[in-house]
C-alpha cells in the first residue's frame, strides 16, 4: 500500500493529505527525472553517503563515453566525479542491467585522460574544451584552482574514484543480488549507492512535492573485498574476492622510483618498504598512488605520491581529508625551515614539486611526512 503524507495544522489537524504518484503515470518519465536532478542536485541525498560529494556541480545530461551515454554527470569543487544513472519502477528489465551498465561508464571514465574527459563533457576538442569545462565550472564555484582541480580530476579518473548512483522513483530490492557486476571492477575504487525520489502531488495543480531517500549503499571498496549495505531490513550481501594484478594501465612501486628525480628513490625506498609493512593500504593508480589507512569501514586518505610531486599536510589538504589538525600542525611546525615546504603552507597549497627542494630538504621532509602519517593511525585508532 502506498503511503501518503499528510500535512497537520497548528491544531493537529489534517489541512492536506498528499498523494503519491503512481509508478504507472507515464506523465513522469525518465528524462524529466533527469532534468529534475541536473537543475536540483541537492535534491540527491549525497552526504548522507558520502561528505564529499555534497557540492555537485552539473556537467552534463547524456555524456557519451565508450560504453554509452551516461544519463547526468557532476563534478565537485574538489574534483570528485559523481556518476547518476535513472531507472523507473515500471521499468524491471532496465533494472537488472542497471549496475552492469553503470559500472561500465564507470570503467570507461577510468581509461580517460583528463583531455578525453573534458571533450566528452563538452564536446570540443583540445585545448578549447578545457577552457570550455573550466567556464561550467566556474558558474557554479567560482574560487577554484585550475592546475589543482585539473590533478585532482586526474587522480579520480585514474583510480576509478567515483560516487555511482542509482535513481528512480522506486528501486527493486533483486538490484542487491547484482553484486556480480561490481566482482567484474575489483581495480576501481567507486562507491556505489541506490536512491529514491518519492514523487508526490501537491494539491490539485501540477505542482509536486519530491522527498529523496537513500535505500541502499555498497561500502567502500578494497580490491579484496566488496560489500553492499542495504537501508530498512533488505539484504545484504558480502562477497570476497581474490587479490588480482593491477590491470594494464595501473603503474607500480618499480616503474615510479624509476621516474623520480636521480637520488630521490634512494631515500623513498625504505619509507616506503616501512609503508607495505605497517598498517597502510597503498592504491596505485595509472601514475602514482595513495597512502590510506582503515578507518570506520572505510578508507581514509592521507597522502596523494607522485614521481615528481606529493601532497603534504598543509591546512586545506587535513580539511579536504578530515585528518586530525593538531598532528598536521605540529608537521606544519616541523618543515617550516624547508623553503618550499613553507611556501606551500602559507599558501595553503597543497601539492609540493620535488624540483623545489634539494635531495637532503626531500630526506627531511619526507621523514616528517612519514612520522606524521603514523601518528594519524595511532589517533584514529584511538578514536
């Protein structure tokens, strides 16, 4: 039985009962869901699946990828890239393809570069259709950093970091049996979510009132596992998978201390052999890798490591993670008589180039990024 909303006046009683829209009214179609999400992203409950994709920035309906058009595409400030696929309930056969399909898009946006990407989206070439992505972008968050979101679209694409997200107006509890089709990607990194739009008239004119709802989510996923949590008693389902090799395309520890600067993966080796011995989790992607750590079921960033680059603990990358600000303070402290370092910091940047410091300044800093990421697991354990 569907459920109504009533609303109650001051006195308690009922002033006005909403009805639901039926998943038979072909007045609401796929294609108005689609342009009620691309004006109205906050109408997806995102943050309740993950904070950092609660600022989308819409770029564009049927985004044509290698596998398909992907139905909306948003961006955050960030640089985090959010996948939304559109099913209705009177559709079952588009359901049990549905997390096949946009794993898909998913895996074709892994291959791209950060050129193909902007072309896709805007449909131009070259170097025009950067500058044509970057204007989108800045109609709707105007402070940003072109070189940084640039590195940050990068690294999402090349790690496969995305936010999936399914939308209807009602979704088929059988899509949580699927779990088949996320074993096919153990090398991305997405999360993938369910949600619904209850669609309800409001009153007697063609106004209509949309409450959405989060009915199920896939937890983080490693390359050794993949777990899907389900909203409101639906099933769950846990399925464990084999480590695998990186897939073509992904680099690895040998292949990047071989395109470092000369003299400089002498000292990264043995932080880095510390790493794969301690309690990190290393995701290597197409050029560099990503120190994380288990945190709350899922995995927490803590650095972003590239041949020529790596991230350090100024104030606006510890936002951007949420890591612990009196750890990075004291890192801040520790690094200031490094002048690049120091640089960076004041000005709340937040990538350091390894061409600015000397190999001894690299020693230096890198043990004082290394102290600092073990004191981070030691305070999120504690936690």
């Amino acid at each position: 039985m569907d459920k109504h909303i009533a609303i109650i006046n001051e006195n308690g009683e009922m002033w006005m009962k909403l009805k639901p829209i039926s998943p038979r009214d072909k007045s609401f179609t796929e294609g108005l869901l689609q342009k009620l999400i691309f004006n109205e992203p906050t109408l997806l409950p995102v943050g309740e699946i993950d904070s950092d994709y609660s600022h989308l920035i819409p770029l564009g309906q049927e985004v044509s990828v290698r596998a398909g058009s992907i139905d909306v595409l948003f961006l955050t400030p960030e640089g985090r890239i959010c996948i939304v696929e559109t099913k209705l309930w009177r559709n079952p056969e588009a359901h049990r393809t549905v997390v096949a399909q946009i794993i898909d898009y998913a895996k074709a946006l892994a291959n791209m570069s950060f050129m193909d990407f902007c072309e896709a989206v805007t449909k131009t070439k070259g170097e025009e259709s950067t500058n044509f992505l970057f204007k989108k972008i800045r109609k709707k968050h105007r402070d940003f950093d072109e070189i940084e979101l640039q590195q940050n679209i990068q690294d999402s694409l090349s790690h496969g970091r995305f936010l999936l997200l399914i939308v209807g107006d009602r979704i088929y509890p059988e899509v949580a049996l699927l779990a088949e089709s996320i074993h096919s990607a153990p090398h991305l990194e997405f999360n993938l979510a369910l949600a619904e739009l209850s669609l309800y008239h409001l009153g007697k004119d063609s106004q209509l009132l949309v409450i959405p709802k989060v009915v199920g989510r896939k937890l983080e996923k490693t390359r050794a596992v993949v777990k899907i949590q389900y909203e409101e008693k639906k099933p769950e389902i846990e399925v464990t998978a084999f480590e695998i090799e990186p897939p073509k395309g992904k680099t690895n520890a040998k292949v990047f201390m071989s395109s470092m600067p000369r003299g400089f993966s002498d000292i990264f080796l043995p932080i880095y052999e510390s790493w794969v011995r301690s309690k990190f989790v290393i995701s290597w992607g197409t050029v560099g890798f990503t120190l994380r750590c288990k945190h709350g079921g899922k995995l927490k960033t803590i650095l972003e490591a590239y041949p020529s680059y790596m991230s350090i603990f100024t104030e606006k990358w510890c936002r951007k993670k949420n890591l612990p600000t009196e750890i990075c303070t004291k890192f801040q402290t520790a690094v200031k008589k490094i002048g690049a370092a120091n640089r960076i910091i004041s000005e709340n940047r937040v990538y350091l180039y390894f061409r600015d410091v000397t190999i001894g300044e690299y020693g230096q800093l890198l043990s004082e990024i290394d102290n600092t990421a073990r004191q981070i697991i030691s305070s999120l354990e504690n936690e």
